[in-house]
C-alpha cells in the first residue's frame, strides 16, 4: 500500500511540472511614452533695443502632448515659457511634457539697430600752441541718455571739456543701450592759421575689401605738412593712405609749427557688388528624428565664399547638418563681402528602403486590425504609425527574429526573407531614414 502511495504521489508531480511547463507566459517590455508623439516648438522672439543691452527675450510653446515645461540652454525645466534678460545669441529651448518626452530647438535673439547718433561740437582756441586753455564742447543727437568720451577715456554725462591743448580729440558717445558714435574734432592755437585738405579717393572692391585709398593734401599753413587718419597719434610725411576698406575717415594735416586742420569726413565707398546666386540641395531630416537634415550650399558669381545660416558666423564649409524641419535663410558672402541670400525649406525627408521594407512587413503580418493597429492597438503600439515602428525596433526584432520559433501574432512565423528585411533594417540603424 505505501509503495502504491508513493508512485501516485510521483506522477501527480509530473502532471503539475508538465502543466507549469506548458504555460508559457510572455513578458512583454513596458510601452515607450515616446512613442508616435510629434512634439513642436513654437517661439516669440523680442529683440534687445541694441548696442550691449540684454533685455531680448523669448516665449515658446510646445504642442504635441501636454504638461509641458521648460528649459533654457539645459537649465532647470520651469513652467513658464518665457525667458527674458536675453543678450544678443542663439540660445537651445527644451520643451518637455509630463511623461518626460522631449523636443529642442534653436533660437536667435538678435539686436534692434541702432539709431544714427550725430555729433557736433564747438571749440574754443588755445591761447598758444602749447597752452592747455583749450576746449570742446560737443552735442549729440539722434538717441537718449548720451554720455560723452574724449580720446578713449571714461563716459560722462556732460560734453565739455576743457584744459586742452590745441590738437585732435576723437570724442564718442554712447546712449542708454550702449548704441555709439564717435568724431573728430580740432582744439587749434589762436595763431595758428587755417589750413584746408583736400582729397582724393579710391574706392574699394568691396564692403570688407581693404584695397581702398585717400591721398590728401593741405594748404594754408607753413610746410612742410605731416598727415594722421583717424585722429591717429602717428603722423607721416605722406598724405596717401592705402589699405582702407569703404567707410568713413577724417584726414588731420599739421603744418611746419604744429598747427593743424582737419579734412572733415571723406568717404571710401565700394565698387558694386556682383550678382551672387545661391543654389542648395537639400536632404530632408528623419521624420522620426527631425534633427538630421543637411542643406549643400553652391554660390557663384564671384569667389572666395564663406557661408551662413539663419544670421550666424560665416564658415568656410558649404554644408550645414543636424537641422529640423523648417525656414531657413542662407547667406553666401564672397572675398569682398559681398553677399547673395536664398531662402530654404527643410522638409521630411523620405523613407528608407530598408524602413519601408520592414513597415511592409508589419503590414501584412502585425499591422491589423485586433493587433498593432486600430483605436486600441495591442499594447498601445500602432505600427501603422511610422515613429512607433522606430522606437520600437529592438522588440520587432525580438519577436520577429529572435525568437525561437520567431513569431508575429497572428499570423505566426514569417519567411526567412522578411526576418531578413527586419535584420538589414536593424544594422543600418534602425531609423526612419535607413
């Protein structure tokens, strides 16, 4: 009787081991938050009011999902979406929603133009050419809340000043944000003669060209004459100055007894700026990604170019990468500055071949109806959506190819051809664009 107690004992174990074993529990990986969530960044820019000030801001808003906070250049997330105390830069917005999903884009503040701020001034002489009972009072218009310098020296509210010796002062002003202007004026000695300047010009090749040049020469005084540019300390016995790029320049002649006269402003200007076109190829960015597209740049019409987009520095490449979906402006300027601009779209760029095979395949074997697809998609997975099928990669792989045997309910295994279609997928990298 015990032994036939023992042996039922032993085979009801090996019922209950048989049936656990049989009962195949699948683990399925948590869903992807991410997952099909297209999240955009929408931005309201105010610029500084010019010169150093730094009271630009920006407000962004985010759509695609909700709960959304903010960052500025990978600071602490806050709710709100506006940033101000801004200074002239490219500042990296963060929006991210409450299942911590994100999205990033640049923005430019840039800088209201300065105002043209003129300046007059009235001198009063020298008593001699080495008294320093000169002096200048100057008067600027144009802005607000003007400060005055003389020669380099520190900002004051009032444009007087007094105990020179006659000479050349270079006076600037600045305004309430920083905007500047200077001039050149002459302190002269009352016995010193008025001495004229005239001069010539060459204009130059272009706005940054340095192939422009003056020639001045003066009369009135006992020579012989030295020059300066600029209400430069330096005088030369020449009045011909080269290498000057198109701008404005003041020429200061002093004769034998160190009197002096002042040309006024002589303008260098430019040769007109050639026709540039701007040509560029585009590949579009990763719908799933949207931070890989690429513009190529081809400028002609000239030589020498630099390259530019959306206002930044100048490069010497002609290919800008790593760029979302949107406008963007490119600039091409050449060895003079001279530039041409054209205007781009970034758009979504196509599927890859590798990826459209792989979606085709979950089409007729896992995109249908009471499956990946439909209101209420298995696991919440719609593999009719482009970007779920991305971000889900490593577990189409996992059911589909890896398994043993592989699977893809409910139509259950699939060919050595289309295992293969997932595999050339996974290797190019799995992505949108692959």
């Amino acid at each position: 009787m015990k032994k036939n107690y023992l042996m039922l004992l032993v085979c009801l174990s090996l019922i209950i081991v048989e049936n656990i074993s049989c009962k195949k529990s699948e683990i399925q990986p948590p869903a992807d938050p991410c997952a099909g969530k297209s999240i955009a960044i929408t931005e309201t820019v105010t610029p500084t009011s010019g010169g150093s000030t730094s009271n630009g801001s920006i407000t962004v808003t985010a759509s695609g999902s909700n709960g959304f906070s903010f960052s500025l250049n990978n600071g602490p997330f806050q709710a709100s979406g506006t940033f101000s105390g801004l200074a002239v830069a490219t500042y990296t917005i963060t929006a991210k929603d409450q299942a911590g999903c994100t999205a990033v884009k640049s923005v430019m503040v840039a800088a209201s133009p300065c105002p043209t701020i003129a300046i007059t001034a009235t001198s009063t002489l020298a008593s001699t050419q080495t008294s320093a009972d000169g002096s200048l009072t100057a008067t600027a218009t144009g802005s607000t809340g003007i400060t005055y310098a003389i020669n380099g020296g520190a900002f004051q509210t009032a444009g007087v000043f007094n105990g020179l010796v006659s000479g050349s002062y270079n006076i600037t002003v600045k305004d309430v944000n920083g905007c500047t202007a200077s001039a050149t004026f002459i302190v002269s000695a009352a016995s010193c003669p008025t001495i004229t300047i005239a001069a010539t010009t060459n204009v130059s090749s272009g706005p940054t060209a340095t192939d422009g040049s003056i020639s001045a020469t003066a009369n009135g005084g006992i020579a012989p004459y030295t020059y300066s540019i600029n209400s430069g300390t330096t005088f030369q016995s020449s009045g011909d100055f080269s290498n000057l790029t198109a701008g404005s320049y003041t020429i200061i002649a002093k004769d034998a007894n160190g009197c002096l006269g002042t040309s006024g402003t002589i303008v260098v200007a430019s040769s007109p700026c050639p026709v540039i076109t701007i040509n560029s190829l585009v590949t579009g960015t990763d719908k799933c990604s949207n931070n890989t597209g690429t513009i190529s740049v081809t400028a002609s019409g000239s030589n020498g170019f630099t390259y530019s987009i959306n206002g930044g520095s100048f490069q010497a490449s002609n290919v800008f990468n790593a760029l979302a979906t949107g406008n963007y402006l490119i600039t091409a300027k050449d060895v003079n500055g001279c530039t041409g601009t054209n205007n781009v779209t970034m758009p979504i760029g196509n599927p890859g071949t590798n990826f459209s095979a792989v979606k085709n395949v979950l089409a007729n074997n896992c995109a249908i109806s009471g499956c990946h697809a439909g209101s209420s998609p298995q696991n919440g997975l719609n593999f009719t959506d482009d970007c779920t099928i991305v971000n889900q990669a490593l577990r189409i792989k996992s059911r589909a190819v890896d398994a043993n045997p592989s699977v893809m309910p409910p139509t259950g295994a699939i060919s050595n051809a289309d295992r293969q279609k997932i595999v050339d997928w996974i290797n190019s990298g799995a992505t949108y664009s692959n």
